[in-house]
C-alpha cells in the first residue's frame, strides 16, 4: 500500500476539492435536543435531600475566598471541509478539512503573563493505513512553508468499523476528531499550569493527571437533564447569584454505577437575574472532581463539609460577580469576562477561515 504524502495525497485518497466551502450541513453539528441524563446521577442527596432542596442564597462577600481559581482557560477551533469522496481506492470515504485551533489561558493576578498556543492543522479519515504509512505525511505538514498538525482519525473498534462506511459518519466524526484534539492541549495546558483554573466546558474533559488540584468546568451550553420534580423546579426559580445544592453524577457515561471515590460533584448557578433571560436562560452548571474535595476533608468527615460547602457559594459568587457586561457578546448571560477575553485574544490570532483553508489547499498541490 502506498505511503501518504502531502503533493500526492488528493490523488491517494481519490478527493476532489470543493468548489464552494459556504456554511456547514447542519447534519455535521448534533443533536441539539436536550438529552435525559437522570441515570447519570448517583447521588441526587448529596448536599441536601432532593424533597428539601431550596435555592442556596447569593454570598457576594465570599469572592475574597484564597482557594478560588486565579486561572481561566478556553480553546476555540474553526476549520472547513475542503475536499471529500464518496469511495477511495481502499473502499472507504474520505473527507479532509483544514482549520485552526488555539488554547489559552489568563490569569487574574496582576503582570502574570497569559499563555497561548496555536495551530493549523488538517484533518481526515485515514481508515486502513497504518501508522508507519501516515507517518511521511505527519512530517510533511510539519515541515511544510506553514507548518501544520495531522488530526487522524481511524476506527478503533468494529462499531468505528461500521462507522467508518457511513459518508456523513465520518464527516461528522473527522469534524469532532478536530474539538477532541483541541481538547487534548487544554488538558495539556491545564496540567502545565498546575493552579487551580476555571475550564470553559466539562470538568471531564479537561480532568488532569493530579485529580486532586482543583479544575471548576464551567458549563454554558446545557443539553443534559440531570434533575426532575422540586429539584428541577428549583433551578428554575433560581435568582441571580443562587445555586442549587451539589450532587453527584457519574464521571463517564457508561461507567460502573458503583462507588469509586473519583466521581464528578456538581451544581447549577444563575449569573444572570431571570426578569432579564427567562427562567431557562443564564445558567450555568458547574463540575468539579469529587476527589479534589475528598483531599480537603478528613476520611473520617463528609464529602460536603461546610468548608466544601462554602467553596461551592464562593464559586457561585465570583463567576456571578465575573459574567461579562459586554452586552454585544452573543453569549454574555453565561459567559465570564475572563474567558470572553482570552477566547477574543485567540480568535485576533486566528486568520480568515476561507482564507485559512486556500492556503492549506495550496499546501496539497
């Protein structure tokens, strides 16, 4: 089988170019119904019995609190489809598409320097070549006049298979291969930096190799149902600066239901007041690790102690007292100004995307 190379690669995978790289199919994008998750949660009582939980009270006075999170990451990627086939010579299709991606991080401490990374990269499908057939074209873009990252994606098992034949599966798949990357350089960024940091997005998928240090996922987009009946009732009712009680859900899905001591704890908080959003608007839904709480209690004491407690009403009082005032940002009712701001410095780094993706087509000829 022949190697790929970066001149010859569109010949290899039998692509084509397209010849307008207008919006993306809505198809590539998900489900954006909400999804049930009630059987995600291993411990709805956690904090508080479900049939007795009330709003916990907004606690401006609590942002002074020294274990608060002086950091604050995000990532952003753009990219395009720029050349696909419906079947290669291997029997497979393939979609390829360039883009670029940035991680970031800000502090809040004055003349601590912000750190930034970035990247072009293409992406595709590379189902039946093996590493050491991939490997010439990994080292092609690198060396190429603008350097770029190789995102492959292959099946790794045989539902991946069965995936891997689907024409609009693998461009949803070589689309997502590109977010899962870039989440894998926030990790990156979060072990690096080694302080307690807020993440925009899940807890699990910015978990570090130290479960103990303290990573706040901040969660903007809520597309799960985590709670029902007086629970979900009180999120609703939410004021500004209010969150709910904590409770415990599973770190994966799909995991065992037992135990382990290295679960997820989490809780929602209103940052923006509801006569302003509506009841379902401007919440956000916070997750930290249940181990990183475990290493500040004593084994002998409960999970939830006041302290824990009262480092959950710290974070909701200074993500409420940090949610941006930018009133043109599309987002600004879950959004905190430190990680508005970090996401604007990597997109001024970012170039045009159509442009972007002409200069990587060039790269390929």
């Amino acid at each position: 089988m022949p190697i790929l190379r970066r001149h010859t690669l569109l010949d290899a995978l039998n692509v084509k170019p397209y010849s307008n790289w207008g919006n993306e199919d809505d198809a590539l994008l998900g489900d954006t119904e909400l999804v049930d998750r009630q059987q995600s949660v291993l411990d709805i009582n956690l904090e508080k019995e479900a049939e007795n939980w009330s709003p916990i009270p907004y606690s401006p006075e609590l942002v002074d609190d020294p274990r608060l999170p002086n950091w604050f990451l995000d990532g952003s990627v753009t990219s395009l489809e720029i050349a696909g086939s419906a079947l290669d010579n291997l029997g497979y299709p393939r979609v390829i598409r360039a883009g670029q991606m940035g991680v970031g991080a800000t502090c809040r401490i004055a003349n601590v320097t912000n750190r930034k990374r970035f990247w072009r990269f293409i992406a595709l499908n590379t189902s039946g070549y093996s590493n050491m057939e991939i490997a010439p074209l990994r080292d092609d873009l690198k060396q190429a006049e603008i350097p770029h990252k190789l995102i492959d994606w292959r099946p790794s098992d045989d539902r991946d298979q069965e995936a891997a034949l689907d024409l609009m599966t693998v461009r949803a798949l070589v689309r997502g291969s590109a977010r899962d990357e870039m989440l894998i350089q926030e990790r990156e960024l979060v072990q690096d930096i080694g302080e307690p940091i807020y993440v925009d997005g899940r807890y699990v998928d910015h978990a570090p190799n130290d479960d103990a240090l303290l990573v706040v996922g901040v969660i903007k987009s809520q597309r799960a149902r985590y709670l029902a009946n007086r629970p979900l009732q009180v999120l609703y009712s939410l004021n500004e600066g209010e969150r709910t009680p904590a409770f415990l859900i599973e770190r994966r899905r799909g995991q065992s239901r037992r135990r382990t001591g290295n679960q997820v704890v989490t809780f929602y908080v209103r940052l923006t007041s509801p006569d302003i959003v509506g009841p379902s608007g401007g919440l956000v839904r916070i997750e930290v690790s249940e181990r990183s709480l475990r290493n500040r209690v004593q084994i002998s004491q409960d999970l939830l102690d006041q302290d824990n407690c009262r480092l959950f009403n710290s974070i909701a009082a200074d993500l409420t007292q940090l949610r941006t005032r930018d009133t043109t940002y599309a987002r600004g009712a879950v959004t905190v100004e430190p990680i508005r701001l970090i996401e604007r410095e990597l997109r001024l780094i970012f170039r045009d995307t159509q442009m972007a993706a002409i200069e990587t087509m060039r790269l390929l000829y």
